[in-house]
C-alpha cells in the first residue's frame, strides 16, 4: 500500500513553460486536494476534488488547472509557469470531505521556476 | 489578520524537555483542530486531533484546546531528536471542510 505518490519529486521550469505534477493514491479514496506550501506561510488550498469528475477551486487557483477522470490520479496542470509559482507542492487524500477524516499527503514536488 | 497564527521558530531544545507549540486563531467557528508533524522533505501526517476545550494525551504528546482564548497547544514530554521536525496546527470550522494550517514551526530537539 503506497498511499499517496507524487511525481516529479524535484523540477526547474523557466517562465512560461507548463508541465503537469502527477499525483496518484491507491487507498481508493474519494477525496483529493492539491496545497502548496511556500515558507513561513501555511498549506494554501489550490483544487481540490470530491470524485472522479468532479473538482473545484480553492484558496489559490489561479495560474492552475486539475482534473479527475479516475478514483486514483488528480494532476496538477501549470500552464505558463511563474516565478511566483516556485514552491512545494503537496497532494492529499481522504475518504470523505468530514473535517474529522484525516488527510494524507504525498511526498511533495518541489518546483522553481526560473 | 491571519486566521491562524504560529510562530515560525525555530525551537532548539535538549533532548528531555518539555516542548510547547502554540497557535492562536480569530475565527470562532473552528471546532475541530488538529497538529501535524511534517519532517524535512516529506509531507505532514496527522498527530493528533481534538474537537473541544480541554486535554487530549496521546503517549508523549498532549493537545490542549482553550476556546475561549482561541488558543491551542501541543506539548511534547521528554522530548527526542527524533522529534525535531516543523509541526503545523490546523483547524477546521463546523460548517466547511476546509483546512486552514499554520505556518508551522520548526523544532530542533539537541541530543
């Protein structure tokens, strides 16, 4: 069971190239969310999707693009990379949206754009 | 204003202290809050949790919620270096799902 995988671990981009950040779980879980953290801030919600499907806008959506056509995989499209999108970037997953359901990261991409 | 606030740090400590982390929040309706530990390079997991008011102690760790000061702790007992990590309160409100995180702070617990 390896939970929750994200690929590339590491990445340099220069501005305005894109690439999408994979994320896959294998918890069959319906909920998944990608954060990014940048230092001395907390995670900030950038998508987040409640099913295969289905996605939705989080606190800092703009400059990204999702989408969900299976349970497992939830990427993470940059279209014309930013310097101010450089960060670490986490996808989560949990069984349901219940604040009381834990979440559960991946490892993280960390990406600077240059 | 932040909705959560968390000191940064970092927090050096010998090994054997006690350890304290703290948050302070503004919105009222968080009812659920939890603390996640997150080592370097790697993603938060979940500590601990708690909904109300009062202690919840988990072996070494104890999360202490006072509603009334919008304030919460996390203490660490005979503290490890294998405890040196940044450790993020977060904190959910009855009527969403979102999590709203600190920023997190950073421990060095010194062998």
């Amino acid at each position: 069971n390896a939970g929750v995988t994200q690929t590339p671990k590491f990445r340099i981009l220069k501005i305005g190239q894109s690439m999408t950040l994979q994320c896959t779980q294998d918890m069959n879980h319906n909920y998944m969310y990608w954060y990014r953290q940048d230092p001395g801030m907390g995670l900030k919600l950038i998508y987040y999707s409640v099913g295969a499907g289905i996605t939705d806008k989080g606190e800092v959506p703009n400059g990204y693009n999702v989408s969900r056509s299976t349970t497992e995989d939830f990427p993470l499209r940059l279209e014309l990379a930013a310097p101010s999108q450089t960060s670490v970037y986490f996808c989560a997953s949990a069984s349901s949206g219940r604040s009381t359901d834990t979440q559960y990261f991946g490892p993280g991409t960390r990406l600077t754009v240059l | 204003q932040k909705e959560v606030e968390q000191d940064p740090g970092p927090l050096s400590v010998p090994e054997g202290a006690i350890v304290s982390l703290n948050c302070t929040y503004s919105n009222s309706a968080f009812q659920y809050f939890m603390w996640y530990r997150q080592y370097s390079r790697k993603g938060p997991e979940l500590l601990m949790y708690t909904y109300s008011s009062g202690n919840k102690e988990d072996g070494r760790f104890t999360a202490q919620v006072d509603k009334s000061s919008k304030y919460i702790s996390l203490f660490i007992r005979d503290s490890q270096p294998s405890d040196s990590a940044t450790y993020l309160c977060a904190m959910v409100d009855t009527g969403g799902f979102k999590t709203i995180f600190g920023a997190g702070t950073r421990l060095f617990v010194k062998a």
